[in-house]
C-alpha cells in the first residue's frame, strides 16, 4: 500500500487489508492494526489527503493515520531524505473496501501523516 511506485491498486489496498486485520507487518513498513493512542509522543503532523510526497528532514518514522476511525494504516521507517509516496485510487472497489477496513466512508476519510524524529545517541542515557 506504500508508496515508492506511485499508486495504491486495489490488488495492494485489498493485500493491505488482509495483512492489517491479522496484524503482520512486511518489510520496513508495518500495517496493524493500530490506534491512535498508540501513536508515539512528539509526532508531528506533515501531511496528509489521498496523495502525498514528502521528503524526511531526519531519520524517523512516518505514521499514515486516518483520523475519523482513530487508525494507523501503515507505519514506514525513514532516512534523512528519503521520500514517503502515497497515494490512493478513489475507484469503487477502492472505496470500499477501505470503507469497510476502517468503517469510515470515503467522504468522512481524513488522512494524517505524522512523523516522530529517531531518537539522537546523546538523547539516550
């Protein structure tokens, strides 16, 4: 459902799916079944909607969240300068079977990405 080719199809939103309701993650990139009290302290919000492309100022981790339903729909770790790529066909099966994942229509959907900074060595004791 990530990102580096551009478009989400609705084969990886489907295979996405799948992997969030048994709660495996694959790769770097982890869909679960999260929700938004598990989102780590000091994220901060740089993006979100249907299409996004951002660059990381700093190592970290990305957090997509779809605010209305309070979930996750994936995590990503990332280097300093590497690009997060998202985006989302808003064709009919698309639509829903994200509607039915999250419970939330298309309409009411509101993406959020986060991200939350690696922690610096001289940060840990």
């Amino acid at each position: 459902m990530v990102a580096r080719s551009g478009r989400v199809s609705y084969r990886g939103l489907v295979a996405a799916v799948i992997v969030a309701l048994l709660g495996v993650g694959a790769g770097c990139t982890t869909i679960g079944p999260l929700q938004g009290n598990d989102l780590p302290r000091d994220v901060q919000i740089v993006g979100g909607g249907f299409r996004i492309n951002w660059i990381a100022p700093t190592d970290g981790t990305v957090y997509l969240f779809e605010k209305k339903s309070g979930k996750i729909v994936e995590t990503e770790s990332l280097s300093e300068g590497d690009s997060y790529e998202f985006e989302m066909d808003l064709d009919e099966e698309v639509t829903r079977t994200f509607e039915n994942a999250f419970g939330v229509s298309m309409e009411e959907a509101k993406l959020v990405l986060y991200f939350k900074p690696a922690s610096l060595k001289s940060d840990t004791p």
